[in-house]
C-alpha cells in the first residue's frame, strides 16, 4: 500500500506540475526517495523536507517520473508537412515558434534549422520546467544518441543553416543559434503568463499531454490559445493527438489534419488549406545545389554500443521464447467479448481497492462472472487484486495463465512486468516491459481504443513510454 510519505511527495509534484504519477510508479518513487535519503544520510523524513519545488532535489525527481528522450527531428513526417506546406507561407517573413517542452534543445534547433532552410527568418522560444536539461541545453554538446534513423534526411541542414558543427563524436552549437533562440525555464501547469509574446506561428508541444489530467490538458490548451496567432498551429506528438476530446479545446482552436499529419490550428475554417502557388514559388526561388555531405556521418549515430547491442539480443531470445506461438489477440474474439461493463467493473474493484476493502473487491468479480466461467477479463481482474494486495504468487499464476492463453493482451504483460519489478525480478521485468511496448505500439497503430480505460487517467501512450524506461 502507499505509504505516507510518498503519497505526500507524489501529491506535492502533482500539485505543482499536473503532473499525474500513476499507481503503478508509486512504489517506483518510494524506492527512489528511500535510495536517496540513505545516500544523504538522512531519515525519510528529512530528505523529504528537502523535496520542495524550485530546488535541485525535486528537479531530479521530476526528471524520474518522466521521460526526457529526444532527439533531432523526431516524427519527421511533421517537418515534412511544415517544409512543404506551412512554412513557404512565411518565406523571406519572421516567424515566431515556441518550444513548450524543449528539454535538452534538439527540438527547438531543429525547428530553427528547417525555418532557415525555407527562407524563413525563425525567433525561437524554448521552455521547460527541468532544469537539468536547460543547463545541458545551454552546454550545447550532443553525442549521438540525439541522432537516430528517423530525420537523417535533415542532418546536413544543421551545418548548412550554421547550427552547428559535426566533429567526429559530437555536435556542438554554434554561438550563432543562440542569437535566434530564446531559453526559459517554464511551468507550463502553472499560474504565470507563457513566456513569448501573443503572437506566436507555431507550437510545438510534444509528449507533454501524456503526463496530464484533463483538467491540466484544458488548462494548458486555453493557455496556448492566448498566445496563438491567427492560423497558428499547435502540433503534438502523434501519439497524443487523440486523446484531445473537443471538450477541451478552447472556441478558436481545431482540430484538423493534412493527409496522416494532424495539428490544432487556430482559425475559423477547420480546414487546411494548402497554398499551392506559394509553395511552387518559393521552390522556384530555392538553390539546386546537392545537399552538402557531412564527414564522417555514414556510421555516425550508432546509438547501442556493442555492450547494449548484446543485452538487448539476450533480451529479445527471452522475450521470443516467452511468446512463442503468439496468437493473434486483435482479430480474434475474447472468450468473453469486452463490453461496457467491463470498464465499469475494473473502476469498481480500483476503488474499492482504494478504500481498502479487496475482499468486496473479490465479490465484484464473484458476482459478475459465474464461478465455472473461464475469462480473459476475469482472471486479468483476479490478478490485479492479488497483485495489489502483495498476494504475489497468486497474482503471477494468473498473469501467466493470461500470456500463455492471450499473449498479446498488453495489459496483463504490462501489470505483471510492474509486480516482478516490485519484486526485484528486474532482467523478467525487462523483458515483459520490452514485449509490452511493442504490444502497445501495435495496439495504437491497430486504431483500437477499447483497452485505454486501463490507463485511467492517463493515457496508453505514457504506459508506451513507461514501458520503454523500464525495459532498458
């Protein structure tokens, strides 16, 4: 169960980020405020004193309870859209661009590099609440695992808009970039104006929303509203775009899309109109010199040294073992198909689980499914509650009924990945934390949706990311 301290700590970075910590991380932050006061030399006590916002301890715990991975354009398909359709509307024209969730940098100069590209004259604002990744931002050094495969194509305009500098295991900023960006430290759930000017082109705020309730998302939305202009657009990642309901957009924001790339845009007609005759102008004005090659590039991001490479063979032996002979669980039909009542029965046992009576969560179960009955929903609801209440071995005997019968039934491996992690099995863990991402990634791209009530208030893209911290 939550012990005190730590539910005062999650409330405490909660209150002040919006931040939702789920369940499932609880014992994640205990553990790590234990880790920590031990290494102070201090009592629980003490050390949580010293957890108060603004100061480098709570940084640290904010970074533990996130993920930071970024990296040079990410979801390239997105600046795609914006090198061929939005920018060419601001050729040879200023254009302002915020960065809401900037961390370490590769977004914002990405975004400036591509502008320059385009002939566009790009005035950045770059913000985010950690600390730590602002001060590394500033450093302005990254080592290859801010490039993967995914934007390799846009590489070279980092040297060729003079961004930067490729050495042969870095890239360093130049001092110039810093001329075009402006960098803050900013809480977006906060009380304080956002930190650009009421007219900006183009947000990006990407990975952010998946940390949010929709109280904060909404809160956050009217924010950017505010400082939008006219047929400005908002992009998010690609994994959060739906979970943003009409309910929490402001009047003057929509949600649109061109093609596969969807946006929030703030104008009155909800569709995008692609200026065409400007777009064919501008190339006619465009260089038709080949792209400058990068020394030294052809092997450059080799992201997993050799170490890793052969970790994460072993990992993937075991985790092929483990699901050998999959079935395929999206286009087959459960045992017992899910129904509404489903969602309603799972809230049901949370709360009761909350209120600590799991004995009458036990009867939600007995009265809902027939004591012969064999179930999916059944035994993944039995599971949970053994789980929750530290009754381990049961837990781990229907968990593993349910991959053995519905290996890709992401759920059960997500939770079960969470008790073997509670109970230090962490190279077990790593592996259903593995096979879970891409169970997820599998689940989104399907389209479905009738497991998110999972994730309650979150959503299954932050369980993605959850899954992708735990199994490194």
């Amino acid at each position: 169960m939550l012990d005190e301290q730590t539910a005062k700590i999650i409330d405490r970075v909660s209150s002040y980020t919006g931040i939702q910590v789920p369940a499932v991380l609880a014992d994640y932050v205990s553990t790590y405020i234990a880790k920590h006061a031990s290494l102070a030399s201090l009592s629980l006590e003490e050390y949580c004193e010293l957890l108060i916002p603004g100061t480098p301890h709570f940084d640290n715990l904010i970074v533990e309870v996130t993920i930071n991975e970024t990296y040079f354009f990410r979801e390239e398909q997105q600046f795609e859209f914006l090198k061929n359709f939005f920018f060419p509307k601001f050729y040879g024209k200023k254009m302002v661009i915020w960065s809401g969730a900037c961390s370490s940098g590769e977004e914002p100069v990405s975004l400036c590099a591509l502008a320059t590209s385009c002939g566009v004259y790009p005035v950045v604002y770059a913000s985010d609440i950690d600390q730590g990744r602002l001060k590394y931002f500033k450093n302005g050094i990254y080592s290859r695992a801010s490039f993967r495969k995914e934007g390799k194509k846009y590489w070279s305009i980092l040297e060729s808009t003079k961004c930067g500098d490729f050495t042969e295991k870095s890239f360093i900023l130049s001092k110039h970039i810093f001329d075009k960006i402006n960098i803050h430290f900013y809480n977006l759930n906060g009380d304080l104006p956002c930190p650009v000017p009421p007219s900006v082109n183009l947000i990006f705020l990407r990975n952010v929303f998946i940390y949010f309730n929709k109280e904060s998302r909404k809160k956050i939305l009217t924010k950017l509203s505010k400082v939008l202009a006219p047929n400005g657009l908002i992009f998010l990642a690609s994994s959060e775009i739906g979970s943003i309901t009409e309910d929490l957009l402001p009047e003057d924001i929509h949600k649109v899309n061109y093609e596969s790339i969807y946006f929030l845009s703030k104008k009155s007609n909800p569709d995008f109109v692609v200026d065409t005759h400007l777009l064919q102008e501008k190339i006619k004005l465009e260089k038709t010199e080949p792209v400058k090659k990068i020394p030294k590039l052809s092997s450059y991001p080799k992201i997993l040294t050799k170490k890793q490479n052969k970790k994460n063979n072993e990992l993937n032996i075991v985790s092929k073992n483990l699901i050998e002979n999959k079935l395929d669980f999206f286009s087959k039909k459960d045992d017992k198909p899910f129904s509404e009542n489903t969602e309603i029965i799972f809230k049901k046992i949370k709360s009761l689980l909350g209120e600590k009576k799991p004995e009458d969560a036990r009867d939600v179960i007995r009265n809902n499914y027939p004591e012969n009955e064999n179930s999916l929903y059944k035994d993944f609801f039995s599971a949970y509650i053994e789980g929750k209440v530290g009754n381990f071995y049961v837990a781990e005997k229907y968990f593993m009924q349910i991959a053995k019968d519905h290996p890709d039934f992401w759920p059960a491996i997500f939770f079960y990945a969470v008790l073997l992690k509670e109970f230090s099995r962490d190279e077990e863990a790593k592996v259903l934390f593995t096979r879970c991402a891409t169970l997820i990634d599998t689940y989104e791209k399907s389209g479905s949706s009738h497991l998110d009530f999972i994730a309650d208030n979150l959503s299954v893209a932050y369980l993605y990311i959850m899954c992708l911290k735990f199994s490194n």
